[in-house]
C-alpha cells in the first residue's frame, strides 16, 4: 500500500506551532511514502516565511511535492508580484510543482493561481490555458494502469465549504482532466477538508480538499488527509490534532 499525507495551506507567518509540530511527529513515526502540499505555504510570501517553510519540508525526510498558493505570490511588492512573482521561491523550488512518480500513482501538478486578474479578488482560482496543457502533457506520459491524481491549490468545482474557489475555467479544465483520466484532484484554499465524487462522461473523478495547519481554521480544527492507495483504488480519511477517529470524507456528486 502506498500512502500520502495530503496537507495544505500551513501558513508560515501564522501557522499553528502546535499542528505543525503534531503532523511532523506523525510524519516521523508513520513514514508516508509522500506529502503533497497544495499551497500557500506561507502568509505573505515574505522571505523570512519562505525560510521557515523550507526548513519545516526538508525536515521531515520523505518525498515532497509543493504547489503555489495565492498567498505564497508578493502581497505588498507589486513589482515583484507582477514580473518576478517566484523570485522569493527560490529556496524550494525543487519541490515547487514538481511531479511525483510512486508505485502505482502519478502525481500531476496544475497552476491555478494568477498574478492578475479581470476581478477585484485575485485570491481566487484560474486555470489558464497553459497550465491546463501543460497538466495534460504530463497525463499522457504517465504509464497505462496508474492512479492520476493532479495536485493544485485552489478547487476546481466549489465544495459547498464556508470559503469558496470561484476558480475561472475550473468547471471546464475538471472535464478535460477526467477525460485525460485523472481521478483525483487534491486541493487546499478553503481551509476545511471534503472529498467529493463527480460523474463526469461515465467517469468517476475526485474533488479532495484538506484542511490547514495554520491559526486560520474555519469550521475544522486542524488537520490533513490521509491517501491508502492499493490494488487499483484508493482511500482518503481525515486526520485532525483533536484526537478524533481518522474519519472518511467521501460524498457523491453527479455532474
């Protein structure tokens, strides 16, 4: 069995000692064959945040992968922001959305962050239409009978959670990725975990979303997801610091 830690939105500058201190040791003691992290990994992409974030992925020893999160571009330097918006990601940009390759499953990374937008909120989603290509590139070179999940930061279909995606292209680019076989996509931003099940031309394609780390909880206290990957399939289970039953998340969505 293969098995992923799935965590999101950390937050260095606000994140919450305690739960990023509770998943190292779990990290430590079981050992998950990857993490995936699907973004901000930092408050407002500042230097010293970046650092702290660096040191926290390189100690815990397995295999990582980091998506970028809307709070991981320059939030008070628009120059930076508008032409050298990952200057500041240098220091992890080996794990910056970098695909993973595990027994049985590939994992695929997709922008959805933007620089700039036609909206007053550029914390929402977009896929462009590079990044979208580019996502489903990688798909076709993945080898025949592996799991496909794609990783991103902002959800590609809302999740009925109490914060929203509003992610531009994000209905469509969900079609094109089930069509390419995808059959999952693990995301963060709402800061509360879901995994929902959409029916999509006769396939079956997850919508997986975890939690935070971070002092910035919504209705979940802090937690990730747990990904059992085996024998064709796969499980996902939430995981919180309260001490509460790991517990599945799965629900039924028909498109």
């Amino acid at each position: 069995m293969t098995r992923l830690f799935h965590v999101s939105d950390v937050h260095f500058g606000r994140e919450d000692a305690a739960a990023v201190a509770w998943f190292d040791a779990l990290v430590k003691a079981e050992k998950p064959d990857a993490v995936v992290m699907t973004g901000d990994l930092t408050m407002r992409a500042r230097r010293r945040e970046f650092a702290a974030g660096l040191a926290w992925l390189q100690g815990l020893g397995v295999p990582v992968t980091v998506e970028v999160g809307n709070h991981d571009l320059p939030y008070f330097n628009p120059i930076d922001r508008f032409f050298r918006p990952y200057r500041r990601m240098t220091a992890v940009e080996r794990m910056v959305e970098q695909p993973l390759d595990l027994p049985g499953i590939a994992i695929i990374p997709l922008v959805t962050t933007a620089r700039a937008q036609w909206r007053l909120n550029w914390s929402k989603g977009k896929v462009s239409r590079a990044a979208l290509e580019r996502a489903l590139s990688l798909i076709a070179a993945v080898p025949e009978g592996r799991l496909i999940f794609i990783a991103c930061h902002h959800p590609l279909a809302e999740p009925e959670t109490r914060m929203s995606a509003r992610t531009h292209n994000g209905a469509q680019a969900l079609v094109a990725l089930a069509r390419a076989g995808a059959d999952a996509v693990l995301t963060g931003h709402v800061h509360d975990p879901f995994d929902i099940a959409h029916e999509i031309e006769g396939r079956t394609v997850r919508m997986i979303g975890a939690g935070t780390l971070s002092e910035r909880v919504r209705i979940t206290p802090p937690s990730f997801n747990e990904i059992r990957i085996g024998d064709g399939g796969f499980d996902v289970v939430q995981r919180t610091m309260d001490l509460a039953p790991a517990t599945p998340l799965l629900r039924e969505r028909a498109e």
